[in-house]
C-alpha cells in the first residue's frame, strides 16, 4: 500500500482504494447522512437522538422498562418540546414519574432539553387488559412539610452540583423524601 501512495493510482480501483485508506469514514457519519437524507423535517433525528440519549443517561432498570420514545412538538406557550416515554408497567409510569426532575436534568446534561417528560403505560396490540380485581385504595394524604434539617441536608447534597442542575435535583430529592415519609408514617 505504501508504494502505491507513492507512485500513484493505476486504475480506478486503486484510486478508490488509496482514497479510502487516505480518509476513512466514520460509521457514525455514514448513519447520520443516512437519516439525514431519510428525514428532511428532523422528526427521525430528534426522536432517534431522544431515545439514544434516553437509553445512555439512565440505568439498567430505565432502560429495562422502556418500550419507546417519543418527541411531541411544543404545545401552546412551550419553547421545548416534550418527551414522551412509554413504559410497561403502572407501576413504572408512577415511579417513573416521581423522578421526572431527574431525569430532565440527565437529559440537559447530555444536551437534550425537554419542557417536561411524560409516562405512559404502553399499549399492547391484540391483548385486551384484565379487570381491576383489587378494590380501591383510599386517597393518598397531602404531602408533608420537609424539616428543617432536612431542607439543609439537601441543600449540602446538592451544593457541589452545576447551578443548571441544582434546582432540578433538589426538587426531586424533596419530593421522594416527602413520598418517603408518607410511605414511612
């Protein structure tokens, strides 16, 4: 290969050749082109990069539990768009959902701004969803006030992280240690 540099292309095959070896393509550049010329209104690159941000930003257990993801444009007033996870469970949808905040701030750390992120269970074709066979549970009582020593303890938690996640991350922590405190009383 090192002669052929050096003295020139032959054919055509070798000038292909030489220019391959001379300034080889990425594969995720090749991709990229690829939805790019598949999707000229952005649709694909937005979801595509939601989910692929989705899945690197959360642990086993997120990504265990999710079965799709959705960009939804702004709505209304929003400047950001929503994110929309579908998840297989109930009861991933609402604990899914008590970490919200979290999840937001994952997603800006990893450039991806979104208005909120929303749960859903998702649909699954041709099953018909079996009757509610446990009676009601009785109304959750109204969330209760965090300590002041608790407040604080937060407050040192969180002072070492960047001021873009600051706020986020702590009203998230309030608000599972509030849900802790009920499930604990």
């Amino acid at each position: 290969m090192a002669d052929l540099a050096h003295r020139g292309p032959r054919s055509e095959l070798e000038e292909e050749l030489l220019r391959r070896e001379v300034s080889p393509t990425p594969v995720g550049d090749v991709f990229s082109s690829l939805i790019g010329s598949l999707d000229r209104g952005g649709a694909v690159r937005s979801t595509w990069s939601a989910g692929r941000a989705w899945y690197a930003v959360n642990g086993d257990i997120e990504r265990a539990h999710t079965t799709g993801v959705f960009v939804r444009d702004p709505v209304g007033r929003q400047t950001l768009p929503t994110l929309v996870v579908y998840v297989d469970s109930r009861a991933r949808v609402t604990d899914f959902t008590a970490n919200r905040e979290v999840y937001l701030a994952r997603l800006e750390n990893a450039g991806l701004r979104f208005a909120e992120v929303v749960f859903r269970e998702s649909r699954r074709r041709g099953e018909a969803r079996p009757p509610a066979s446990r009676p009601a549970r009785p109304a959750a009582p109204a969330p209760r006030e965090l300590a002041e020593e608790d407040e604080r303890a937060i407050e040192r938690m969180c002072a070492q992280l960047p001021p873009a996640l600051r706020d986020s991350v702590s009203r998230a922590m309030r608000e599972s240690w509030e849900t802790g405190e009920q499930q604990n009383s």
